[in-house]
C-alpha cells in the first residue's frame, strides 16, 4: 500500500475534491441515467464541512477526499472518493478503517448511501454496513458501533 495521510479539508480544497466527484462517480450515473456535469460538481460545494472533511493524500498530493458528518443519532459517511490510481492498492480500506474506528470508540452508528450497482458498495458490506432502505439511484446503508 502506498504511504497516505489524511488533513484537514479548507476551502481551498473543494474545487479538487468538486472535480473528483464528476470524475469517480460518472461511469454509475451516466449508467443509471442521472449525470448532470454541473450538478455533479456543485452537491460536493453544496455538502463541504470544513470541520468534517480530509484530504486524502498520497505521497504528498492530492489522492481523495472524505466527510464523516455528525447528526443526532449517528454520523454520516459522505463524499468519500479515491483518485483511479489510488483505487484497489487498500487505501480505502485503511481511510474506512481508521474512520470506522472512531466512530466506535465513541459508540456512534455510521450511516452512508451509495449508488445502486456501484462497487462501493462491497467496500462497505465488507465492513459491517447493511443495506436499510433503498430508491432507483441510491443504496442506504447503516452500520452499527462494533464493542
């Protein structure tokens, strides 16, 4: 695995983090007949939390982003996307992992959604998320804290 950190997220990053998102995502959307070029881009803008999202980098630059938004009852895994050729090497894993983590040392379910027919999607089942609910375009997955 290649040596990855993650930082803290500021303004300055959205634009990168905005164009990966059209970047990851287009293959699934064109496929479920949804991409939209700007929308795609501006829900990223739209969503930024400067205090629940990082930067993931690979040696050095810029590889990937992520949010984990707190709500009420859990928090909210969000805008989670890897570079293509950062993708399949456990960079993921390690991000999910050490993410996961922290949600359960502070006893706290993670909720996400991800697109229907998207290999995301294993990530997540691999790491205790269960489908709840679901509509034409997205996968509501939630995963209780682990002891």
């Amino acid at each position: 695995m290649a040596d990855w950190k993650m930082r803290s997220a500021s303004d300055a990053d959205v634009e990168a983090m905005a164009e990966l998102r059209a970047v990851v995502l287009r293959d699934d959307l064109e496929r479920l007949g949804r991409y939209d070029a700007r929308r795609v881009r501006q829900r990223l803008r739209d969503g930024f939390g400067e205090g629940h999202t990082w930067v993931i980098e690979v040696g050095g630059a810029f590889a990937g982003c992520v949010a984990l938004r707190p709500t009420g009852d859990a928090h909210w895994l969000e805008h989670f996307y890897l570079a293509p050729p950062a993708q399949g090497g456990g960079i993921g894993t390690a991000v999910l992992r050490e993410l996961l983590e922290r949600c359960d040392r502070d006893g706290v379910p993670v909720r996400l959604n991800v697109l229907r027919g998207s290999a995301a999607r294993r990530l997540y089942e691999r790491h205790g998320f269960l489908a709840e609910t679901e509509n034409q375009v997205d996968v509501f997955m939630v995963r209780p804290p682990s002891p």
